[in-house]
C-alpha cells in the first residue's frame, strides 16, 4: 500500500472529521450570498431562508402568488408537498419535529421540505406569498 493506502486514510479521516464538525454546526447557518439553512436533527430536513432581490421576485412570479394571513397562534402544521414562499409581514418561529426552531420574519424567502412535521408559532400577525410545488 505505502504512501497511497495512507493518502487514502487521510482522506477518509478528513471527511470523517468533516462530517463530524457539520453535526456540531448550530441549527442556524448563515451563508455570505444571504442564504441560510436550518436542519432537523439528523439532517434530513431542512428549511431554507434567503433574501431575494426585487429582481429575483419578479422573476419568479412572487408578486402574483396567492396570500395566506394568520394572526398570532400556535400550531402544528405537516407539508405534504414543497411550500416556497415570501414573507410579507410578521414574525413566525418554526419548530420541525425533532429539530431546532427556525426564526423568520418579513422579507424572508422560505422553502418547506416536503414530508415535514413542524408548529408554527406565530409571534406578530404573518402575512405571505405562497407556492406549493
């Protein structure tokens, strides 16, 4: 093997110590291009948060997308499909299952996971654009 087979476990021990480090991460991410990502524990959903330029939003069609209001509540919530959506106002705390609360206000782009169990609190009246996919 020589220094081939010990390249090979350096490499392996690099991920392994990678992987390691991402599990320690917090649940709240920020990333330099304004997106931030939020994982459940054990990592397999996530909730996106990123800004959108006005550029982006009227490429996207956001503006034309049905609104959802909800006043301050509580509540459990499953998606069945992918939600993407632009908050407009508010305040909201989203907690997935087994996870860590997701904090997100006005002028927050949102995407939900498919398949994702969650509660919703409500803090300040949430008002949004949304698209299921």
């Amino acid at each position: 093997m020589g220094r081939s087979g010990d390249k090979r476990l350096a490499s392996s021990e690099l991920k392994r110590r990678s992987l390691l480090s991402c599990a320690s991460l917090p649940s709240r991410v920020y990333f330099p291009a304004g997106v931030r990502l939020s994982t459940t524990l054990g990592g397999n959903m996530q909730i996106r948060v990123e800004k959108l330029t006005p550029e982006q939003i009227s490429a996207r069609g956001i503006k034309t997308w049905p609104i959802w209001t909800k006043e301050r509540s509580k509540f459990d919530w499953h998606y069945d499909s992918v939600e993407e959506c632009l908050i407009l106002a508010g305040h909201i705390i989203v907690t997935p299952k087994g996870g860590s609360p997701v904090e997100i206000r006005a002028g927050d782009f949102v995407t939900f996971p498919s398949g994702m169990d969650c509660t919703w609190e409500v803090l300040v009246p949430v008002r949004k654009h949304y698209d299921f996919k």
